[in-house]
C-alpha cells in the first residue's frame, strides 16, 4: 500500500512537472533578430563578452532575466583557444581566427538559447590598449502573453522550526502546516490576477524535467525551455509560534470547568522587490481562535490567516481602485473569490498633495480623502461591482480614472453595554448553578 502511495505520488508530480514545463512553453512565441552590438575592453575576452551583453539588451531591455544570462555566459565562457588576435595588419587593425562553429554552440548553450548565432563585423585595438569588437548576433526575442506580462511573484513556502511548533491532538504535522499555508497563498494570488505566480515548492522536479528536455535538436524548443520566468517579488514568511491545545477554564464561584480547543499562530512575513533586494513590505501576524467546534481544524485556521495576509499585501503593491463609476455603481479593478458580495471596504479619492519626508526628502505618497463606506454587490473573475451604504454620499464623486481607491472595511468590536449585561447576567447563573 505504501510502495502504491509512493508511485501515485511520482506520477503525479511527473505530470505536473510536465504540465508547469508546457504551460511555460506556451507562454512565449520566440523571434529572432538581428542586431549589432559593440564591446571595449583591455581583455579580449570580457571585450566580447560586454558586446554580447548589449546585444541581449538592444532586444529584451535591462531585466532580471537578461541580468541572469549575461551572468551566465561571464561565469562559465571561456573563450581563450577559440579567438585570439593576430599580429597587426599593414591597415593597422587586428583581425581574429574563429573556430565560429565551436564558439557558436558553446555561445548558444550558455545562454540558454537566447544568442543563436554571431559573427564579428569588425576588431581592433586602439591606442589605449583596448579591443574594440563589433558583432552581428541573431538575438531571441520573447513574445510573451498577456498573462505572462503582469507582475510575477514567487511564493516560498514559509518556514517553521520543529520546537516552535506544537499540536496537542496530533493530527498533522508542521510540514502540512505550511504546505496547506503555500497553497492557500498560491491560490489567493491566482485568483486576484494582479500575479503570475511562480510556485517554488516544485522547483528541483521541474529543473530535473528540464535538464532531460535540453538534448532536444529544436532550437525554438530549447529557447522556450531556456526562457525561465523570474520573479519581481518574493514573498516570504517564519511561523514563530503555531500552537493547538486544550486549555480549561474554571468559574470562580464553583468548581464547574469548560474545556476548549485554543490555536494560536505568530509569524511574520516579508514582501522583497528581486531586482533592489529591498523589503518593500512586512507584518507581524498574530490570532487566536477557538476551534472547539471546528471539524477541518487546519484547513479552517490557514484560510483565516490567507485571508487577513492576503489583502494586505495586494493592497500595499496592487490597492483596488474604481475602473468606472456608472448609474451610481462603482466597477472595481479586483474580483475573483475572494472578493464576495456583502464586504464592505473604504472609499477613498486620491488628491494631488503629497507628504513628503523632512528627513530623506523621500515622497511618501499622495493625501488621501475618506469618501464613504462602499458595499461589494457583484464579483466577478476580473472585476467586482460595489455601491454606497449610504446613497447620500454620491453626491461627493466626481469620477474620474485613477482618482479613487479602496481599502478593506474591518469593524472593530465595541465593548457596549448589553455586552456588561450579559456577562452580569452569566456571573448570576454560575452562582446559581
């Protein structure tokens, strides 16, 4: 039965894997062009390799990805025995002897497949001891989806140290903790589509898929295997403390006990932009429920922690704002599940003033002017339709795009009096009983 569970497992995984490695694949219609690039240095080499570097750029911009390739080629090229300079020629330039067919496919499997081909136009030396190179290169240039083309973030899943997790029921582990946490995550940001998603948790099966599918013959084929996504933010988190135990509590006034399933959760995590490695975002997180009368006791504490995490860090990079304001309906530039009809968010228009730091100098965004409390009546899969709670605060909008912003509604519980009365009224009882 074991031996059955473990190849379900690696069949499923198989077909994931192969799926992730397609759906990537499909992502990106490749194109070829031909663009010249120049490269100076006092070393030939790195001379050529700068020349490479800017021809990537000319075609794909400065980017994470083409960071990563020029990063590659510099680490693991050497093309000493392939090029070298002869003596100077009565023109006064040198000219270079190529093995092209060797250093073409070294070139090629490098970077990925994102250099096809090149040749050197022109070389030479100058005065200063420096090579100048000239290239012709045959350069990939990805046509990416739509999809593709939104902010990527990657997921890691977060982490927990074994003591400071405790589970006085035993009935899962730290390690379902935060695989169910990875994949609530995951699906929360799926489902806003501000994202592409990058799942980490499956990253040596994919890599391993594609290291089998490099020895294809398919240029094209190789260059969308080549074409890895990276990601504009990471989003990382450590789980302090995840306690589940049953705690009593005893009436002062008699020996009657109440027993109760108590969870608690304390973690942090951190939203860091990849290209400045800065921490654009980060919260602590601490809640405690009662799960006396819970049946799925994780699933039901992760989705709660999602759903308090989630939002928060969408507003911080993606705030909803008002696409259209029609027959006194707000059109709103989120949806998807998590979105529902009845949630209740905060209206707000954007002025023009800004706050700037006295310290840093550093603009610290625009003022912000509360309009009213809107309430969602429609979701949709890439929008959601909300109206006032008050119909006389309508008055207030003069819509225009860009203008107006939401932010979730959380009412805080008030300490009234009839709360007083109730708890005065179960002291009276418990003296009774």
């Amino acid at each position: 039965m074991k031996n059955l569970m473990q190849l379900s497992i690696k069949i499923f995984t198989k077909v994931l894997v192969i799926f992730v490695i397609f759906l990537s694949s499909s992502l990106a219609e490749v194109e070829y062009k031909d663009v010249e690039a120049t490269g100076v240095d006092k070393i030939y080499e790195i001379a050529l390799k700068k020349a490479f570097k800017q021809a990537i750029e000319k075609v794909n911009g400065i980017s994470i990805k083409s960071e990563n390739i020029y990063k590659t080629i510099d680490a693991n090229l050497n093309i000493k025995g392939n090029l070298s300079i002869n003596d100077q020629t009565s023109s006064g330039q040198y000219k270079a002897t190529a093995n092209y067919k060797e250093l073409t496919k070294t070139i090629f499997e490098k970077s990925e497949g994102s250099i096809r081909s090149f040749e050197i136009l022109n070389e030479y030396k100058n005065n200063d001891g420096e090579f100048y190179i000239k290239i012709l290169a045959k350069i990939a240039e990805y046509k990416l989806s739509e999809a593709a083309k939104r902010k990527r973030i990657a997921i890691i899943p977060f982490r927990i140290e074994k003591n400071n997790f405790f589970n006085q029921f035993n009935s899962f582990n730290a390690n379902d903790l935060t695989n169910l946490i990875n994949n609530d995550l995951t699906s929360y940001f799926v489902q806003t589509r501000k994202f592409t998603v990058l799942d980490r948790k499956f990253n040596k099966e994919i890599f391993d898929e594609l290291s089998n599918l490099k020895n294809t013959t398919k240029i094209e084929e190789r260059v969308k295997i080549g074409q890895k996504l990276f990601a504009d933010f990471i989003l990382i988190g450590e789980i302090y403390s995840f306690k589940i135990e049953e705690k009593e509590k005893k009436f002062l006034t008699s020996d009657t006990v109440i027993k109760k399933r108590i969870g608690t959760m304390i973690l942090n995590y951190r939203i860091l932009e990849v290209a400045t490695n800065q921490i654009i975002y980060s919260a602590d997180y601490e809640k405690e429920l009662d799960l006396s009368k819970v049946s799925k006791t994780l699933k039901y504490f992760t989705n709660l922690v999602v759903d308090e995490i989630g939002p928060n860090i969408i507003d911080e990079i993606f705030p909803i704002m008002v696409e259209n304001f029609e027959d006194n309906l707000f059109y709103l530039s989120q949806g998807g599940m998590k979105i529902k009809q009845g949630d209740k968010f905060i209206l707000y228009e954007l002025t023009n003033k800004k706050i700037i730091d006295s310290y840093t100098g550093e603009n610290l965004g625009n003022i912000k002017k509360k309009i009213g409390l809107v309430e969602i009546i429609e979701s949709n899969s890439g929008y959601s339709i909300a109206k006032f709670v008050n119909d006389n605060q309508i008055a207030k909008i003069q819509f225009k795009p860009l203008a107006f912003t939401l932010k979730p509604y959380r009412q805080t519980p008030k300490k009234n009096v009839e709360n007083k009365k109730i708890k005065k009224k179960d002291k009276n009882l418990d003296k009774i009983y």
